[in-house]
C-alpha cells in the first residue's frame, strides 16, 4: 500500500481507506498485543503498537464493506473496533468498513444559518414516523420548513443494543444506528434537510457509555474510578492514560461536522463530565472546533445541557469559560410550566411565582445563588447580561413527557388555550426557542422511555431504577416497562392529526408566531438590553421591547389565569403617552385591534397578545 507515514488525526474515520486498502488502528495502552480479524474470510493479522498505546496496520486489498473485529490474543477474545463507523449486526457483531468519501454531496451551496435566528425541532428518529429511519424523515422536511424550522435537533443516533432506544445508552459513539438506515441514511437526512434550508444538530453523549455492548474497557482505561454518573463509570478525562479519551471525545465531535455536515452538536448533561487538568477536555475541545471552522469556512456550533445554573458554560476558555455557544435553559420551562400546568407545582415545588417567569425571561436562571429546596442548599449564579442567543428555550423535550409515568405530552394535559399560551411564552421570548416533535400541532400520543436490552441484569436494573426514580418525584402510578415493543410503537406521531381540529388551529398558530418572530426586528433582537418584563398580580406578565432610538415599541401581554380576566395598562413611560398601539397578534380575537397609551385592556383568562407603537407598520 502507498500509505504516508502513521499520522493520527481526531476527525479522521478508522479505519483509513485508499484505493488499494485501508489503514486500521486502535488505542489499547495497556495491551502487549492486538491482531486485526477480518471476516468472511477469516483472517488475522498481528497489529504494530507506538509508543501512545496506538495500535496500526497496513491491510492491502480490504476495501469498504468488509467486516472486522479486534483480537485480544490475552483474552483469547475478539470484540468490535472502539471507534466503528458501521455496526450492521448490532453491538455485538462486527464492525464494517466505512469510506466517508464515497458519498456525493449535493449541499455545497449550504453555508450554514446564525444561531439566532434557528428554530429548534427535536426529534427521535424510530418515533418520528411508522418507518423509524432517516430516510422517512426526508418527505417531511417541506412541510416543517413550511412552519418555520430551520434547525433539526436529532436525538442521539450512536449504536444502541436492540433495535429501539432513546439513544443515551450508545457504545459506539462513531457508529450509526443501524437500525435507523445506518451512516449513508444520516447523510441523506442531512444533505435533503441543507437542500430545504433546514440546519441539524445532533445530540451526543460524552459523560458515560451505555452497559449492554461496551467493549472499551477491554482495549484501554477509558472510564474513571474517581467518579461516577447516575447512569454508570464517568469517562476518564483526567486520570492515567487520559489523552487518549480526550483525543476519543474530540475526534467524535470532529467526526460529525467533517463527514456528516452536521451543523452542531447537543451535548448531554456536561455536569456529569469531570476533569480537574489544567487544560480541560473544554479547553481542547473549543480549539480543535476553532481549527476546524478556519480549515473548513463554515461555523460549528456546541450546545449544552447543564443543570448547575453556571454562566462559565458559554463563556470561552479565556474568561475561565467552557465555550459553548449555548445552553439549554431548564429554569426558563420550569417557570412556565408551573404557570400552564399548575398540578406541576407538585413536582416543581421551587417554582410556581409568576415573578420567577419573568426573571426567566429578563435573565435566564431563575435559582441564581438562593436557596432550592430540591438541593437543599443554595443554587447557581446570576446570568444577568448574558445575551439571549446564549440560550435555547422550550416547553417540551424528551425528557419531559419520557419521564412521567404516562408518558403525557403537554397536548394531553392542558386545554388549546393554555397550548397557546406556552407556544407564544417560547416563541416570543429572547431566546432560541425548541419544540419538540408533535408540539406544533399538539399531538396528544404518549412519549415513553423506551429500550430493547437483552442483558437479563440490566432489564431488570433498569426496571427496579425507572420505578426508584418515579417514586423519589412522587408521581402517581407504576412506569410503564420500557421493554415492552407496544410502548415503543406507542410513542410514534400521528402526523396525519396536523391537518384537522384543534390541531390545525395549533399547528395555524405556531406558524404565525414564528413568521412574526422572523419579521419583526424587536423580536429578532436577541440581546435582551432594551427588554422589560412587568408582574400584573399572581398571573399576569408584560413583556415591553423597544428599539435604540425609541421609535418602535412592542409589548406581549399574558394572562396564565384560567379564571380572572386581567386588567393591563398600556404605556409604561411618559414618552408613550398618546401614542396609538397596534395588534400584532393575539390568541382570542376578543382583544381590540387598537390602543391608546394610558388606556387599560381587559385581558381574558388564558389569553395572550402582541401589541406594536410605532409611527409605521412594520408588518403588513
């Protein structure tokens, strides 16, 4: 073979292919040996080991699609390559060789959308549709563009056991679910969806590794004994031989924009990510994606979920940051849920004022250093200033009806209404908004947890774990077993509902607010400084935005109540007095189309509307 010399580099795929074979190589740090088992037909082939536990092989004549496993000649064991790009068989069969350059991409024209201005929509690729696959996904992509996304969120996609699961449990975090329509499928999704204007993200799990199927700890020292998540070993990223998992973690992050197009990743519960080095798995990770964005020309974007109210998350490394661009703003949903759903209150007991809604919308983290009762302790920092873009919003996500005992969406909850209600609370807000699948038509199915294991132990740990985790909430009745296939097939959309009943009202409704979020520049300004957010007693919120000069002002006036009509006055200083507001949109047609200044608006229960004063409409 007329190979360079062995050169690793993160983002590239293993094993390296060329037109007259392919390179293979492994981290096993702590193995004398290592020998290459190609398939059907079977051969072995002894692998040569550098001095960073890098095992390598020249094999010529292998091309894509051949299978393989890695022989641990001291086990007398062969498992499947760490970092497979393809498990066609599941966990426990072999990997195949991918080449990423095979596939011909037809979004070169695709340069990619500001953060700001997306619109988030999460979704689970088995749930999505009766298919379950990637490319049943792609005939959809019209009609979701049509009501304003333009950002795909895809739930994780790496190689789960079984042929159903969330994905958070993946043991091979390079590979695509086979059952999903496997690498080449996710490639189709993400060209279609640039080719319709569409950006994807895509959720990644970095804290652990799932159980059934995990061969890493058998090639080298992948997972900490120092700590521990609530769902297993915490990776190594700071202990003995840690490079190698941080060049692990950084490559896959890599893996996805360079081979994928992947617009940005989600990255799940960094709280749960632990290294005390000088230079974190932060700091590498934030200079490998700004080396790569000036290689490429195009902007990758990091997204986390963190639960601990930090600022540092999106602040960059310089300022003692971590450097994403966003985070998911759990505070935000927490205090208007309460507000929509007021039975929630049992389950969120530190939330419940309307107060704390409209520091959510002013601020971002509502618990910003005072006591919560749910830690028992005081909670986060202040995230006044931070500006809007920093933060997606959301009254849905999959772990929200996935963990209820009923697996009940919003939809099935409140009234179309209170529907409503949230739809504008999120939309309208300062910040990146999210929806997650069925929302934006109110699908009323269930969206259970769902897995298919076939470890007996681990069935029954799971089990006994999900009915642990209910009763500490105190929810009301037994989970449904996650086993079970009918749970599953429960959880899929009926997509068909979009087009009738309350549903078309709600799907009417969700498109309007985007187009006014699009169109109108107060609400595009995502930066939060020229914002006021006003209590009208225990249920009512006043939102005012205006522009730099003062000519242009908008409030979105909200009445969670589903009983007392609310009295708001307009006009909040005296520069706005005798000016004339103008209804932009409203969630009753009740409201008048007209206000003055000074003037009061009976707002009724459960209600909402947007009113602009200005010199000149800004919309037609």
């Amino acid at each position: 073979m007329n190979l360079p010399p062995y050169h690793k580099k993160p983002a590239d795929p293993s094993p390296d292919c060329r037109r007259d074979g392919c390179r293979f190589r492994v981290w096993a740090p702590g193995r004398n040996a290592v020998e290459l088992h190609l398939v059907k037909p079977s051969v072995r082939l002894p692998m040569t080991k550098d001095k960073e536990g890098y095992f390598f092989i020249d094999a010529p004549g292998v091309q894509p699609g051949r299978r393989y496993f890695y022989y641990l000649p001291e086990e007398d064991k062969r498992y499947p390559d760490p970092c497979s790009a393809f498990q066609p068989e599941g966990v426990d069969g072999p990997s195949e060789v991918v080449d990423h350059r095979v596939y011909r991409w037809a979004d070169g024209g695709w340069k990619g959308l500001p953060f700001e201005s997306l619109v988030f929509y999460e979704l689970h690729i088995g749930a999505f549709t009766p298919e379950g696959t990637f490319d049943a996904i792609i005939p959809r992509l019209e009609q979701l563009a049509e009501t304003g996304i333009n950002a795909l969120q895809l739930m994780p996609v790496a190689q789960c056991p079984g042929s159903r699961n969330w994905g958070y449990d993946g043991v091979f975090l390079y590979s695509v679910a086979n059952a999903y329509g496997g690498p080449e499928g996710l490639k189709r999704l993400v060209d279609a969806s640039h080719r319709a204007g569409i950006a994807v993200f895509l959720d990644v799990v970095y804290n652990h590794i799932g159980m059934e199927g995990n061969c890493l700890g058998a090639f080298g020292p992948y997972f900490s004994d120092k700590y521990h998540t609530p769902w297993g070993k915490a990776m190594n990223f700071d202990g003995p031989w840690s490079d190698g998992v941080r060049e692990f973690v950084t490559g896959n992050a890599l893996y996805w924009a360079e081979h994928f197009h992947i617009d940005g990743l989600r990255l799940d519960a960094i709280h749960e990510i632990y290294d005390r080095n000088a230079i974190r798995i932060w700091d590498e990770l934030y200079d490998a994606i700004r080396e790569w964005e000036q290689r490429s020309g195009r902007r990758y974007w990091l997204v986390a979920e963190s639960d601990a109210n930090d600022p540092r998350v999106v602040k960059p490394p310089g300022m003692g940051g971590m450097g994403f661009d966003a985070q998911w703003l759990d505070d935000f949903h927490h205090a208007l849920y309460v507000l929509i759903d007021p039975a929630g209150r049992k389950h969120y007991r530190d939330f419940g004022a309307i107060d704390q809604l409209a520091k959510a919308w002013s601020e971002g983290y509502v618990h910003s250093g005072e006591y919560v009762r749910f830690r028992h302790r005081k909670h986060g920092a202040s995230s006044a200033g931070i500006g809007g873009d920093r933060f997606v919003v959301f009254n849905q996500n999959h772990d929200l009806p996935g963990n209820r005992p009923g697996g009940e969406r919003l939809g099935s909850l409140v009234s179309l209404p209170s529907l409503k209600l949230a739809a504008a609370a999120v939309l309208l807000s300062p910040y990146v908004p999210l929806l997650f699948m069925g929302e934006e038509y109110g699908e009323d199915a269930p969206f259970f947890f769902f897995s298919d294991y076939r470890d007996k132990k681990i069935v029954a740990g799971l089990r006994e774990g999900r009915k642990a985790q209910f009763a500490s909430f105190d929810w009301d009745g037994e989970p449904r077993d996650p086993q079970d296939e009918a749970v599953f097939r429960e959880s899929v959309l009926h997509w068909e509902k979009r087009g009738s009943g309350d549903h078309a009202v709600l799907l009417d409704w969700h498109r309007r607010l985007i187009r006014l979020r699009r169109e109108h520049p107060l609400l595009r300004d995502l930066s939060k400084k020229r914002l006021r957010a006003d209590v009208s007693g225990p249920s009512g919120l006043s939102v005012y935005r205006w522009s730099t000069g003062g000519d242009l002002h908008l409030v979105c006036v909200f009445n969670f109540s589903p009983d007392v009509s609310l009295p708001v006055s307009f006009g909040y200083t005296s520069a706005e007095e005798g000016g004339e507001w103008r209804r932009l949109l409203a969630s009753t047609e009740v409201l008048p189309a007209t206000l003055h200044s000074g003037s009061a608006l009976q707002l009724p229960p459960l209600s909402m509307a947007v009113y602009e004063r200005t010199t000149s409409s800004i919309l037609a």
